[in-house]
C-alpha cells in the first residue's frame, strides 16, 4: 500500500489524461491492475491505496475523484472495476445525442454541445460537500481560470494549508471537464472557515493547463522532498525514487485527422470546427500531453531511473 512504498523510499504517483468518454481507456486499465494488487493483498486492495498522488485532468480527474474521494466507511467511493460501468451508464446523459435545430451552426450560436445540467447533478450528489482535502490520498486536479487566463491547481497538499483552495470536489470535478465548445465553463466561490475572506473561479477545461498531469504530480513531489514536508519528510533526495504510472485516452493516430494542405486554406471558424471535430483543440491537447511524455522521459533517463516511468497510450480505432 502507499504507506509500505513510502517506507521503502518510493514515492508512487499516477497521472490519468483528459479525454471526454475515451476515460474508460484508462478505466479498463486500472480495473486490471486493481485486480492484480487485490491478487496479492486481498479482495478490498484499492488503487488508492498504492498511490501517494493521483493526478487527473478533465474525464481523467473524474477517474482520480471516484478512485480517492471516500465513501461512509472511509474507503474508495469507488472500486476500479465500477469506473467502466460508471462511463457506460452516464456517458450518454452526460453527451446526449439530440437533434439541433441549427445543425452545424450550433458550435458558433448555440452554446456549448452539451449544457452540463447532468454532470452537474451526478458529481453534487455523489460528492455533497466533500473536499479536495478529505481525499483518501493526495490528488490534484488542474483546471484554468478564464478569467485570470491562468491555470488553477486543486491538490489536497495546498487545500490543507490554503482554505480558499479547499473547494469542493464536486466543484472542481465539473470545472476540470468543462471542454470549451461542450460543457459550460463553471464559476462557483469559496470562503475561509470564518467566512471573512472569499474567492471567486471561473474556471475551464484542466486540458487547457495540463492535458497530461503527471509533470504536476512530479513537481508536487520534488517540492515536497526539497522543503523535507508532507509524506516525503526526513529521506533525502538522493535516497529517494519515483514511481509514475501515467495513463492516457488514446490518440487518433490513424484515421480522419488534418493535412497542411487542407488547413492552409482554413478560416478561424475552421480550426474551431472542422468535419464535426475541433481541430485546434485537438491539437493543444495532444501536444501538451506528448510534452509531458518528453520531459518526464528524459528526466527519468537522467537519474538512470528509466524504468520506474511508465507511459501507457493508445491509438484510437476511428
């Protein structure tokens, strides 16, 4: 469990990718190697257990809130094995296939694909007034302010020292996932426990910052070994290793995607929508991930620890 990997001076961390309804790639996976682990600890082994950090963005902290929010037993809210039931039983309320008066028109005129009414009802009554800090391990959920035009991290490390941090998870879960062009962005406020400071999110899509979270969840232990604070408190650096399992939604690899020829030709409504996708998007989203991979890669590498990163993507089958 986490507790024994912190003992043997490994820090374990794992990073799930944003993604949309393609979260039940990384469900599958994790739903895999739960099995494993219950193989060798028992039946009511968890993900959560075995993580110091779970970092997701978008569906992927959807994926990370189910596997560490706590239940009334204080256990896992959810088991591995329920995410891809989770998906399959609330994807299509969550994006609803309706027709649209103003067919393609809608992405310019008629709001966001998707008015989020749904999500939002699921994640509040699932998760009331839980808070970032009331995870059963430490998780962090980016997101990005529009409005500052920042990125905005959620972790329970910060929500612990920071209460205007401390949001409900509820609130962060429906921010990190609010995809511009499909879900609305979403504003909420927090309040000190005294109630005499406050501040206001306007918040968007966590893909925006970190499609790919795992260089968070990195930094975040790094940050936490160079002050000697939290778990990783009283092992030195050099004693320490890093264990990163990072988990993305599949890239479309192969199958419709774009062309310089075609896009040179492109007006700004066209790298918005383009043959029913979104291809700026798609574009940022796939970069900031691959960035990510890169930098962690070489890292690894650096410290001749290549071999306690690992990477897990997939092509999409279109």
């Amino acid at each position: 469990m986490a507790t024994g990997f912190v003992k043997r001076r490994v820090a374990t961390v794992l990073s799930i990718d944003g993604g949309g309804i393609r979260g039940i790639i990384p469900g599958s996976l994790l739903a895999f190697l739960e099995s494993k682990l219950q193989e060798l600890d028992g039946s009511q082994a968890r993900i959560a257990d075995y993580f110091d950090i779970i970092a997701g963005t978008s569906t992927g902290g959807l994926v990370a809130t189910m596997l560490a929010a706590p239940n009334k037993e204080n256990r896992p809210m959810y088991a591995a094995k329920d995410i891809i039931d989770f998906y399959l039983e609330h994807s299509p309320k969550i994006f609803p296939q309706k027709s649209n008066l103003l067919g393609p028109l809608s992405i310019f005129f008629g709001g966001p694909k998707y008015d989020g009414k749904y999500l939002r009802s699921l994640t509040n009554n699932l998760l009331g007034d839980l808070t970032i800090t009331q995870t059963l391990t430490n998780v962090i959920l980016p997101t990005f302010d529009m409005k500052l035009l920042q990125p905005v991290i959620f972790s329970t490390t910060e929500g612990k020292t920071n209460a205007l941090k401390n949001a409900r998870l509820a609130d962060i879960c429906v921010a990190t996932s609010a995809a511009p062009t499909y879900l609305p962005a979403h504003f909420f406020t927090t309040k000190d426990p005294n109630g005499t400071s406050t501040r206001n999110f306007d918040l968007i899509d966590g893909a925006i910052a970190a499609n790919n979270p795992a260089l968070l969840a990195v930094s975040e232990i790094r940050n936490q070994i160079r002050m000697n604070t939290g778990e990783f408190a009283g092992v030195k650096p050099t004693e320490r290793k890093g264990l990163v399992l990072s988990l993305g939604t599949g890239e479309a690899k192969s199958g419709v995607t774009y062309d310089a020829p075609t896009a040179a030709n492109w007006s700004m409504i066209n790298w918005v929508s383009y043959s029913g996708k979104t291809p700026i998007i798609d574009m940022f989203s796939s970069a900031s991930s691959d960035m990510v991979d890169y930098h962690i890669s070489t890292l690894f590498q650096s410290l001749d620890s290549k071999e306690w990163y690992l990477r897990i993507q997939g092509d999409m089958i279109i």
